[in-house]
C-alpha cells in the first residue's frame, strides 16, 4: 500500500526543509508500514523554494516536485497537488505547518476501517481571531445560499482515497474549487476537528485579494441565490417605489399648498438606487468573469518541470 503526502506551496523557503523532515520521521516511525511518497507542488515561487526541493529530490527517492510555470492561484494548486499523487490513498496539506502533520496517522487508520474521504474541519484557530470571525460569517452565508452543504471552516486538508482522487481527474475545470468538489462529490465523507495552528515560519502569502478572489470563486461557482437575491430585492424595491410615488401623489393633490416633498427624498433615492445598481452590476461581473474564465479555454496548469517522477519529466499543460 502506498501513501501519497500532496503539499501545495508557494514562497515557502523556511519551511520546506522542516516539513519534509517531519513527514519522513512520521512515516518511518509510525506509518512504516506504508510505502510512500512526499509530493511538493511549486507554485512559481519567488524564493529558494526550488533550489530546496532540487537539493531533497536528488537526496531522498521518496521526494517529488513540480514546478509550474505561472502562478494558478492556491486553490487551482491544491486541486492539481491532489491529482498528481499516485498512492492508494492522497493526504493534501499545506506546507506552514498551521495543519499539523500529527494528524496523518489519524486519518490513514480512519481510512483503513473503510471512510473514502476525510475532511479535517477547524474548530478552533490561533489565527487572526477577526480573519477565522470573517471567515465563520461568510461560511454562514454561503451555506445558506448553496445548492450543494458546503463544509464550514474546511480548508482542503485532509485525506482522500485514490477513486476520489481518480474522479478529479476526469473533471475538466480550468477554475476548480476543490473545497466546493468535496463537498459536492462526497457526501459520505468523515469529518474530523482540529485546532489550526500558527504559522512556523515565513509570511503567508495570502492577503485580502486572495481571500477575495477565494471567495468569489466558491460563490459564483455554487450559488445562484446571489442573483436570486438581486432579482427578489429589485421587485420588493419596484413595488415600495410604487407604493411611495402613488402616496406622494394622492398627498400632493389633497394637500397641495401645504405639502412640500422637497428635493431630499429624490436626491437620496438616487445615492440608493444608484449603489443598489453598482452592487449588482459588480455581482454580476463576478458571474460572467467566472463563466468567461471557463469558456476561454485557458490551461488549468502548465508546467514547467517535474522532479523524481520515471516518465514525463518535460513541460506540459494539465487542462
């Protein structure tokens, strides 16, 4: 049996070394009687990070790499990390230790009494407590709003089997969502609580735009109650508008001298419907982005270089 560890990473220099150090202690000591192998997946880092995983390649035969091209965002990364493994069962973690690795053997004796997917969820954090607050509202709202039980505070860590792993690779999604196809895709799936740590080293690269650009991608991938929304609220707007604009009328031809609307009310009903407009045209931008990154064709990864695998060792173009 072997045991695929799948690390997406991006500018993780410092921690790189002490990452692949603790997966080869945990394997040789606890899960010895696993073959495996430690997969890392460069997102075109901007640090040492490859030269790193050059020098552990050459040194240890259970090490692989790849090295993308371009930059494909995290969670298009994560996606690929996880179909490029080829053990019997794949564990996808990060490579800053706030997931902690202590948790693998956790999951492979869950998987060995038979569960094909394990998602480990958090239920605590010692992030930033107004980033994990954020996050917790928007997973409220999201869940609400879509079709397919997203998993709340699910980050992709995990364990997932290779039939699991076998089904993402025959979906053909230039934008995939990985949290989202988990979700969607397992619904049998084992779930298992754990407290998110701090980050050993390094800075994350992730900031507000990155969240954003997460965000949007779930949403308009597994949502239509966004535009749902916009559309019940513009009939409740129109109706009200209605009602007010006829009150208005009857009030001024009854009390024509002594009413007076004035140019407030007008003023601020533009301001209002004017940001309601603006909202919604940017939520349906974010819509037609999705579609328009889909339709256009573009490869989900290209990569530029793969270490320690037998074959297929050149460039390539994973669609």
């Amino acid at each position: 049996m072997k045991l695929s560890i799948a690390i997406p990473c991006y500018n993780e220099e410092k921690n790189i070394p002490d990452m692949y150090k603790a997966l080869s202690d945990l394997m040789n000591k606890e899960l010895s009687e696993y073959d495996y192998e430690i997969l890392f997946v460069d997102n075109k880092s901007k640090d040492r990070s490859r030269e790193i995983l050059r020098d552990i390649c050459s040194a240890d035969l259970h090490v692989k790499a790849v090295f993308n091209r371009i930059n494909c965002g995290p969670n298009t990364n994560a996606f690929f990390a996880l179909r490029e493994s080829d053990g019997d069962c794949t564990v996808l973690i990060d490579a800053d230790f706030q997931e902690p690795v202590e948790m693998i053997p956790v999951m492979v004796r869950k998987w060995e009494e038979g569960n094909k997917v394990i998602c480990m969820v958090k239920t605590a954090s010692r992030e930033n407590h107004l980033v994990y607050l954020a996050r917790e509202v928007y997973y409220r709202i999201f869940k609400a709003m879509s079709d397919v039980e997203q998993i709340k505070q699910f980050t992709g860590f995990g364990l997932y089997d290779r039939s699991f792993v076998e089904l993402m690779r025959n979906i053909k999604d230039s934008k995939p969502f990985i949290k989202g196809m988990v979700a969607e895709y397992a619904p049998d799936r084992l779930e298992l609580p754990f407290e998110q740590q701090k980050r050993k080293m390094g800075r994350s690269s992730m900031n507000f735009m990155r969240y954003y650009d997460s965000a949007m991608l779930s949403f308009t991938s597994y949502t239509r109650g966004g535009l749902r929304a916009v559309t019940f609220f513009g009939v409740a707007v129109a109706v009200v508008s209605f009602i007010v604009g006829v009150v208005y009328l009857i009030l001024k031809l009854i009390y024509w001298d002594q009413f007076s609307a004035g140019n407030a009310p007008i003023l601020i009903s533009v301001l209002f419907f004017g940001g309601c407009q603006l909202l919604f045209i940017g939520l349906l931008g974010e819509y037609v982005m999705n579609i328009n990154s889909r339709v256009i064709g573009r490869p989900m990864v290209v990569v530029e270089e793969r270490l320690g695998f037998e074959k297929d060792t050149g460039q390539s173009i994973i669609i």
